[in-house]
C-alpha cells in the first residue's frame, strides 16, 4: 500500500513517532496517562474557575477557554495516535485525515489567539488598572474571543481546501503521527508553489498577528512596570504575567522550530518538537496556571473541597 498512481488516496498510513513493533506497547503507555492527565487537569481548571466567584475576572474568563481548546487540541490528535499503537495497519481515511488536519490547524491557531487575548488583558490590568473593568468589559471580552474562534477556523478551512486540490501519486506514508499539513504536503506530487506560498504569506499574518500582540503587550508592561519606584510592587506586577509568558515560550518556542523551515528540512527531530506545543504544553497548562498563581491554588483547594463534602 506504499506506492499508487492515484490522484487522492483513499487512506493514508501514519508512520507514527516509531515503526518498530517493539515499540508501540511502551509509546502506548507513555500517551495514555498523558492524555488522562492533560483532560483531567484542564477540566479542573474550568471547573475552578465556574465555581469560584473570585475568578470571574477577564483572565480566568479566557483560561478557562484555553483549557477547554486545549482539550479539544489533544482529543484531535492522541486518541487516534493511541489506537494505531495497538493496530497493525496504522491507517487514516483520506477524509479522516483533513478532518484531523482541519480541527488541528484550527484549535492550535486558537490556542494563539487566545494566548494574545490574555496577553491583552495583562497589558490593561498593569497600564490601565483604574481603568481596567471599563477597557476588559463583557462585551470586549466576547468580541476577543469571537475573533479567536473565527479567523483560525477559516484559516483553517483555506488550507484544507488548498490540500484538497493536490494530487497524491507517490507513497501513502505519512512520517509523522497525525495528519499534520507539512508531512503530508511532502507527499503531493503536483505544484504546491500556491499552498506554500498561502502557508508564508496568509499563514505567517495569522500567526504573527496574535504574536505580535503578545511582543508589544508585554513590552508596554515592562516600560510600565519599570518606572515602579519599589522592588516588590515590580516583582507584584511581573508575578501576574509569568505562568502566562511560560506557555506563551513553550508554545511559540516549538512551534518557530517546526514550521519556520523550508519543507525539504521536516524531519524526525521535528516530530519531536511538535510533541511539545501539541500534547506537553496542554499538559503542562493547568501545573504552570495552578503552582505559580495564589487564586487558582485557592480555587482548586475550594473545589476538591466541595467533592469531598459531598
């Protein structure tokens, strides 16, 4: 099944992180307990934030958003990397795959989105703070998370449609372990000159634009915070932002390493590296939200204390 003239394949064959036999049972122990923990943990992080009236501020309002994404972002990607470790054949429909390629595209460009949404907030918090109910109101909360939601997905549904047109008339084996648009993009026979070109013109302005969000945010907040004449109301103001500018560095990290490379360079280190900002990040997001920042602790105490006492 390796090789066909056909201008779409009817399945694709995910090579996944290895194709030695050895292999699958102990990757399979690895993922589990890792897509349990991510969903467990950013479910708890919602439920904190819904049963805690001291979190119904802005920043929580778009936490709990991110870790809903951020569930959504795993559950496209590691159920089925779990049920081709224990399978021989390892196969993915063709429409099954755009549909992985799709959700994937647009919840990891939400997760930016929504990261820049925060970033936003942070800047209002610290530069405007007497001003800070009236800027960050519901409405201009619903308004950044509309946005967030919207220019991914129709992003995304440009790129699906810009896959959907190439022709496929060599191998059928993706090197990768989910349906991600690089690897598959390598195995088009036909010109992809307009799909890559759309990835670094229309592609690197969504990405930037949440990115560049984030930068001038956070460099206003230092201009700010810097003209604070006292040492702990510095470390005050930089300790609001610091869970936040760890994802951001874990997300954007990784991500730069990926994708910001000519297609010919994908390679099994690259594999690696999309490990991080797609099922470690979303992992780590409720550890770094809940050890670094003193109202979620409370909040999570406040809810397992509450299903305990029932």
């Amino acid at each position: 099944m390796g090789k066909s003239n056909l201008t779409r394949p009817s399945e694709f064959i995910l090579l996944g992180l290895s194709s030695r036999p050895e292999d699958q049972k102990p990757l399979f122990a690895v993922f589990l307990p890792i897509y349990l923990i991510t969903v467990i943990g950013n479910v708890l992080i919602i439920l904190a934030i819904r049963s805690d009236t001291r979190l119904q501020t802005p920043m929580y309002f778009f936490l709990s958003i991110l870790s809903f994404v951020d569930i959504c972002y795993v559950t496209v990607i590691i159920p089925k990397m779990l049920v081709n470790l224990l399978s021989e054949t390892k196969t993915i429909s063709y429409g099954e795959c755009l549909t992985q390629m799709y959700f994937f595209i647009a919840f990891g460009n939400t997760d930016s989105y929504l990261l820049a949404a925060m970033a936003i907030d942070r800047y209002v918090a610290i530069c405007y703070p007497f001003h800070y109910i009236t800027i960050m109101n519901h409405r201009r909360c619903v308004l950044l998370l509309i946005l967030s939601f919207c220019i991914p997905h129709l992003h995304s549904l440009l790129h699906i449609l810009l896959t959907n047109q190439l022709i496929f008339c060599s191998s059928n084996v993706i090197h990768h372990f989910f349906c991600d648009d690089q690897p598959v993009l390598k195995l088009s026979c036909s010109s992809h000159f307009v799909k890559e070109i759309t990835v670094m013109t229309e592609g690197l302005a969504v990405i930037m634009t949440p990115f560049s969000c984030i930068i001038i945010s956070y460099l206003r907040i230092l201009i700010t915070v810097l003209k604070i004449p006292s040492a702990a109301g510095k470390r005050k103001a930089f300790s609001t932002c610091g869970s936040h500018l760890t994802v951001v560095t874990l997300f954007y990290g990784s991500i730069s390493y990926v994708y910001f490379q000519p297609l010919s360079n994908y390679t099994v280190k690259d594999r690696i590296a999309t490990i991080i900002y797609t099922i470690l990040t979303p992992m780590l997001n409720p550890f770094i939200y809940s050890l670094r920042n003193k109202d979620m602790k409370q909040g999570l105490t406040k809810l397992i204390h509450w299903v305990k006492c029932q």
